[in-house]
C-alpha cells in the first residue's frame, strides 16, 4: 500500500502474488517505478473460486484516496496475471486524480470480463502483451490525456497454458 502522496518509489524484482485483496495498491503516490515486478494470482483466497473474491482483487490498484493523487507511474517489464479482479484498475470516480501512467513491455492477462480498467488521464501501454478485454478506455477531455497502445499485441487466446476467457465480452470497448 503507497499512500499519502509517496514520492519517488523504486520496486525492482518484487512479488505480489497470491494475496486476498490484491497485489499493489496505490491510494497516493508520485514518480513511481517499478521493474521486473509480479502482481498475479491475487483477490482469492481458495484458487479459482469466484466466491473467494475480496474487492478489487486485482494485480494492480490505482486509486487515490482524496486530496491525493497517483502521477507519473512506470511500470516495465511487469506482470499482471491471473488475478480474480482486473489485473490494472482505476476507477471512473477518482480518475481525475490519477495521471501519466506508463506500462512499457508488460504481460497483462485476465481471462474474467475485465482486465485492463484504467481510467485516469494519459496511461500510455507500450510493447505490451494484452490478453485481456479493455473496459473502459481513459477520461481524458483532451489528446494529450488520452490512453495510447503503441506496438501492443492484443490476444483473446490462452496465456500460458490457461484456458480460454470465460466470456463473449469484446477486446477493446471504449466509452464516449
């Protein structure tokens, strides 16, 4: 948990896997980096049994406690996976208190309906491997707050040897 508007945090090979709630949680945060990292399996406490889920149950948790903020995160060559909640979350009510988030080489996967549900300002993905469906796709009022996927691979196939998604919900659906 990183709250109170931390600053300048530098994770490199650390693990947050298979906790109850889930594996990061950012509640205030700013100029965050974190390399090599894991965030997987998390939000269960008996695996693959939807009834274990403790909210948000996801990888990652991108969501300030007001007045604070999360801004300029960086994330490279981390993994969200399994996660029985999304594996990166921001929700719609705090979004205009998160920005500049960063995921450059990651492997994201969430074979639930949702896997990626970011929406702060200006979350740019980069060379990542998204096997997971989108909800919700940025807030931005403005290009330069937009969400961007640049050179990601987007999949709806098995991911190490799990089974197919669960759902029929669509890869990418963007609001607005």
């Amino acid at each position: 948990l990183l709250d109170d508007s931390t600053k300048y945090v530098l994770l490199d090979s650390c693990k947050f896997n298979e906790n109850l709630r889930g594996g990061i949680s950012f509640t205030g945060v700013k100029h965050f980096t974190a390399t090599n990292c894991e965030a997987n399996e998390n939000g269960r406490t008996i695996p693959d049994s939807l009834s274990s889920l403790s909210n948000p149950g996801s990888g990652i948790d991108i969501e300030p406690d007001l007045p604070d903020s999360c801004k300029y995160g960086y994330f490279y060559k981390c993994t969200f996976n399994n996660n029985r909640g999304p594996a990166i979350s921001t929700n719609e009510i705090v979004a205009p208190h998160v920005y500049d988030m960063h995921f450059d080489s990651c492997t994201i996967y969430a074979k639930r309906e949702v896997g990626i549900y970011c929406t702060g300002r200006k979350y740019f993905f980069e060379n990542c491997a998204i096997n997971a469906a989108v909800s919700w796709s940025s807030v931005g009022n403005i290009e330069a707050e937009a969400m961007v996927y640049k050179g990601c691979h987007f999949s709806d196939g098995p991911y190490n040897g799990t089974e197919y998604w669960v759902h029929n919900k669509p890869l990418i659906s963007i609001p607005g």
